[in-house]
C-alpha cells in the first residue's frame, strides 16, 4: 500500500514509520507533506529518497483551498493511507471526508484524555500519574476519532516536559509504526459508519 505522511516540524515519528516500513512489502512511504519549509522531517525523506513537497497553508485564502491542494497531490501520487505526524493543521470537514478511514493520526496523551495542542504539558500539570500516546482515526472533531492503539508511559516524581516527552515518545516510535502496518495489511479498518473499528 502506497502511504503518505504529513508533517509540520523535527520528523521523528516519520523517521519511526520510514525505519518500519523500509523494505516491507505491506506500506511503502511514497510521498512527505510538510505545511512548513525547512523543516528537519523534510531531510528526513530526503535522506531517505523519499518525495518530499511543501504546500503551505499562508498561500492559501482558506483552509479549503489548502486541503484541495493536498488532496490532489495524495491522490496525483496514488496514496492509499495518509498518516498525520506532528502536522501542526487542523483539518475541515472537506479532507476529512475524502479521507476517512484511510488517516491516521498520533497524539501524545492517552485519548480522550489530554486533547489539543499541548497534551504533555497538560499531563504534567494535571498531576496524573499515567500517561501515554493513541493512534486514532481522524474525524472533524480533534483528537476525538476512533482508538487504534495505545500505550501507557508513566510519569515519574521528577519527570520534566521534556524527560516526559522523550519517553512518550519512545512509546510513539513503537505504535505508530505498528498501527499502520495493521492498517495496510486491512488488518484493522474503521467501519462503514465511521464509529467502529472492525478487526
Ligand atoms: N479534523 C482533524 N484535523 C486534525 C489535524 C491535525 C491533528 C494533529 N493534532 C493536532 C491537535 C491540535 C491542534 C491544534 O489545536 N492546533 C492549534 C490550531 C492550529 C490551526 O489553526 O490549525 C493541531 C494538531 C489532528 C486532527 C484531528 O484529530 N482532526
Ligand atoms: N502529534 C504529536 O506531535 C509530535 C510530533 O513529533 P515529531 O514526529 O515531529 O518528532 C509527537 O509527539 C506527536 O504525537
């Protein structure tokens, strides 16, 4: 299956899904989408001879118009699965629709734990003593579509932002990847209505 992977900053859970996927016959990376230039993500997929393009979303008059320029350059590139990796947009019901089922998103917290922009900050702020990371189906509500997978990264007594975020991180490098091999094996799929997911 031919996948996409769009991207807004440093890349390290596309550098996860390109390690994972390198040489397998189930996903291929065909194509890196970046709202913002000179992005670390983006040498990421040159460095590994991926297709990498920029659209940014400033050039657009709306967020319809950005969203039909992404759509067209997934579907010009016959991608199947599209995978959110740090992209930084929200997306509208427009590209939402046309994609369904077939986009995956990451998000640092254990959903619907902790949504929006800054979910480990949040954590620690909350004082929980559990965290994680989710993989979900992206719906037009954020950070709010069906569940694929989870892990849980406990917070330690001393754990800071950043110490926390390495080992969230460490979680995410290891369900992302695994999540869209699952997907791109029809594995797992989001059902008919859009609010099950069908193993
Ligand atoms: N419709 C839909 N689209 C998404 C786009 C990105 C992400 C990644 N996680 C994100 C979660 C939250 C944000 C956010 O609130 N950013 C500040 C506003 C930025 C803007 O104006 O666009 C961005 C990405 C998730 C989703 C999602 O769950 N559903
Ligand atoms: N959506 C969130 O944004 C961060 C992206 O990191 P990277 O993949 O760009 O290193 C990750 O924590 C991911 O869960």
């Amino acid at each position: 299956k031919r996948v996409a992977v769009l991207i807004s900053g440093n890349g390290s859970n596309l550098q996860a899904l390109i390690d994972a996927t390198k040489g397998s016959t189930i996903a291929e990376i065909v194509l890196v989408i970046s709202n913002k230039d000179n992005v670390k993500g983006l040498e990421r997929a040159k460095l590994a001879n991926i297709t990498s393009m920029v659209i940014d979303h400033k050039l657009h008059n709306s967020r319809e118009s950005f969203e039909q320029q992404l759509d067209s350059a997934l579907t010009c590139a016959g991608v199947d699965f599209v995978c959110l990796a740090g992209f930084m947009r929200v997306l509208t019901g427009y590209f939402v629709s046309r994609w369904r089922g077939r986009l995956i998103n990451l998000h640092p917290s254990l959903l619907p734990a902790f949504k929006g922009a800054d979910a480990i900050g949040d954590a620690l702020a909350a004082g929980v003593r559990v965290t994680g990371c989710s993989v979900h189906f992206v719906e037009e509500s954020v950070d709010a579509g069906v569940i694929i997978s989870q892990a849980a990264v406990p917070i330690a007594i001393n754990d800071t932002k950043e110490t926390l975020a390495e080992k969230i991180h460490t979680a995410e490098h290891k369900i992302f990847p695994q999540a869209l091999l699952d997907l791109a094996a029809g594995k797992i799929r989001l059902n008919q209505e859009g609010n099950r997911l069908v193993t």
